[in-house]
C-alpha cells in the first residue's frame, strides 16, 4: 500500500487506523470494550500524574518489587497445544500465569502484565501490544507464538482472518518485530530460523566483559555492534529500516537488561548476571555445555523488578535508544545487503522522506524515532472506514490515551515516505 501522509503529534493514531477496510467485519464484546477504557483511563491519569509531577521514583522496596513465582505465579512448563513464540519475556510471563497460559493475550492482558511483572510503563506496554495485536493478531488479542491452533482469538474483532491475513502470531513477524542483528536469534535468511534462540550467540553474549551493573546497557551496546557487523558481513539479505533498525533492534537490546536485571537494595537501579539471564531465556548449563529447552523460559526466584516509579516507558526507551544511536553512528545506517554478504547500501534520507529530513537532521531531537514511527504506516493498510462500533470506541479510547505522549516527541510531519527505496534489498519484505 501507498501512503502519502503520515501524521506527526498523532503517530500512534496514524498507525492504528491504517488497515484495510474490505478485511474488518465484526465487533468487539462489552467486556472487552470495558477493558480497554479501564486501562485506558488509568494510562490517562498515570500520565497526568507525571505531567504534574506527583510520580516520583520510590526507594527500593522488597515487598512491593518481589515478582511472585509461588502459589497462582509457579512455573509450569507449557503443554502440547500451549502456543510460545520468540520473546522470552512473554514466554516466562504465560509459564507462571501472568499472561494466560495457552499463549494467546489479549491487550489489556499484555499491557497489565508487563507493567506488574518488569516494570514497563503502561505507555510503553499498550503501544507493544497494540502492535502485536495488529502485526500478527486480531486488534484485540494475538498469539505469543505461531498460528493460533483454534478457530479464532480471545475477544478479537475476527474469529480467524487477522488484519493484514490470518492470524499467525508473532513467531510468523519478520520485519514486524523479528529483524536480523538480534541478540539471541539468528537472521532468518542466515538459518530460516529467527525463533530459536541461538546457543553460540548466547555464549558470544557472556563472554562479553561484564559492565559496571553486570550485563547492563553499555554490555548489551557493544555486542549489539557486534551482532549488525556479523550480519552485514555474512547474511546476503540483511536489512535495517527505519523500524528494524532504530526501534525494534535497539529495544531487544535495551529491554534485556532494563527488564531482566534483578534489583536489590545494594543495586537498585538494577543488576543483570548470567544465571538470571539464563532463567529468563531458558537455558541450562551443565558439564560447561549450554542446553535451550524451547518455551520453558521463567522467572527467577527471588526476583525483583523496577523501582515502583521509575517504569520504562515510551520516553524513556526513546531518549536511550536514541542516545546510544548517536553515539554510535554506525547504527545510524538504513538500507541493506542487496543479495551477497557485504554489499551494504545506504537509503538516502532526503529521498526517503521528501527531503523533511536528511542526514544532519535525522541527529536532531527525537528524530530518528520519529522516522521509525512514522514507516510503520508501511505495514498498515487503511481500515478507518470498516471500524464499527464498539470496536471504533475502543481504537479512539487508546489513541486518545497515548497520543499526548507521541505530541511530546516533537516529530516533524512527513509528508511523503517513499518506501519503494527498499526495493532493492531483497530482505527488505514489509519494508519496515
């Protein structure tokens, strides 16, 4: 699809309405509406709250940051038609009930569970999830893991035709949200295997010298270069987009030590070692041998999340992966290999945005994010028009919550995005 306009305060509402009309038939429960305007209602007020600035970052608390794995929260290793996908934080979530244990979530389920279990600000959590539910679910719920096995999701607006075709949950989301340059999963056209996590690479990751806060921020940085340099020098179809590349990648690096680390007293801002992570991903170590046993991912015991508030959220994320971008201008690189390992080639952005930005004013304020924003209308065809009634409620309850946030950025309104550009990379798919 062909998009002329994108929109700037108003981004997330640019993307949630960019579906195609012909393919949204049905509508929503009352109690999945009621849902939604619960949350976001409490997004509303946990926002004004800050803007007033009465939510202040508490001291370490054990009480109020232990995550309970006991009781309701044990771990329990999921069963045959229990569906786990590619993200180890969802995974641990479902495997101790926080979100339902068949694998399939609703938004206000996701939204919820990962504000109480790592921290992320409720923000931050409803855009993902939205997200999730619109790249490979139904608007309202999506699949963690592969193709929903039943006829169709919980509380969604479809039984089994999601918005951009059937629902294949986010196993199925390269270019959504799996991208080459991950952490701890191969590039798909590498191993036609994005899923799994990737055992030499894990190993790669501990081996790096530890940071001031274990495997923290400036640890995940420097593999991160790593990680793109490998791909770039051996997958023939590698691509970074503006999504890929500013947003997706740098949030898998960034969220593995600002959700996993555990914080103590002595560490509040938190401290991430190599058995936690291991917990978290699943991984055993025995005889000096790493052993990954698919979706049984959990959450340590003894465990303790964010300070109560100082949640992660949208600008939060924004203003790290923006700075450690800037810091790094080899990250600052779109386009891609055109079909052989090492042949990397640069999308200017002047022709990609119309000549809005270019590459001294990409550096400038949040716009960098703003450009990853601003692409992902590439994926979304425009379904303003077939939204009915409770579902239309429920899309302009959550766009009303969270466009204040995206206004904060400052983007300036691009006008045309010509995503033709990517073309010329055969990795490229959605284009994103």
């Amino acid at each position: 699809m062909k998009v002329s306009i994108l929109c700037s305060a108003t981004l997330f509402t640019c993307v949630t309405f960019a579906f195609p009309a012909n393919l949204l038939k049905g509508d929503i429960s009352e109690a999945t509406l009621a849902e939604i305007t619960s949350l976001t209602e409490t997004i509303t007020r946990n926002l004004e709250t800050k803007r007033q600035g009465g939510h202040v970052k508490r001291a370490f608390s054990a009480e109020a940051q232990r995550i309970s794995t006991t009781g309701d929260r044990r771990y329990i290793a999921p069963g045959s038609n229990d569906l786990r996908g590619p993200c180890p934080g969802l995974n641990a979530m479902a495997n101790h009930g926080y979100l339902p244990r068949n694998g399939i979530s609703t938004i206000t389920q996701m939204t919820t569970a990962a504000n109480e279990v790592f921290g992320m600000g409720l923000d931050l959590s409803a855009f993902l999830a939205v997200y999730s539910a619109i790249m490979a679910g139904d608007l309202t719920s999506f699949s963690i893991g592969g193709k929903p096995k039943s006829s169709g999701l919980l509380g969604g607006v479809t039984s089994s035709l999601g918005l951009l075709g059937e629902a294949q949950g986010l196993s199925a989301s390269h270019n959504r949200f799996e991208h080459d340059g991950s952490p701890l999963r191969a590039d798909l056209y590498s191993t036609g295997d994005p899923v799994s996590l990737n055992l030499g690479q894990l190993e790669q990751l501990l081996s790096m010298p530890l940071g001031p806060n274990g495997i923290d921020s400036s640890v995940m940085t420097a593999f991160r270069l790593e990680r793109v340099r490998h791909s770039i020098a051996t997958n023939g179809h590698y691509f970074a987009g503006p999504v890929t590349f500013f947003a997706l990648n740098p949030a898998t690096y960034l969220f593995t030590y600002r959700f996993f680390a555990n914080h103590t007293a002595e560490n509040p801002e938190g401290y991430l070692d190599a058995q936690t992570l291991m917990t978290f991903e699943g991984v055993t170590r025995e005889n000096g041998n790493y052993k990954w046993s698919p979706g049984r991912e959990r959450i340590p015991e003894n465990w303790y999340r964010r300070l109560i508030g100082d949640e992660y959220t949208i600008p939060a994320f924004t203003a790290e992966a923006v700075g450690t971008e800037l810091a790094n201008p080899e990250l600052i690189r779109l386009g891609g290999n055109t079909g052989q390992p090492n042949t990397f080639t640069g999308v200017d952005i002047d022709d990609l945005t119309g000549n809005v930005l270019n590459a001294q004013t990409l550096l400038e304020g949040n716009n960098i994010m703003c450009l990853a924003f601003a692409s992902a209308l590439q994926a979304s065809p425009d379904i303003l028009g077939g939204l009915v009634g409770n579902a239309l409620v429920a899309v302009q309850k959550l766009t009303d919550a969270l466009n204040p946030i995206f206004a904060s950025l400052n983007c300036p309104e691009i006008t045309k995005y010509d995503a033709t550009l990517f073309k010329a990379f055969p990795g490229a798919g959605s284009g994103l």
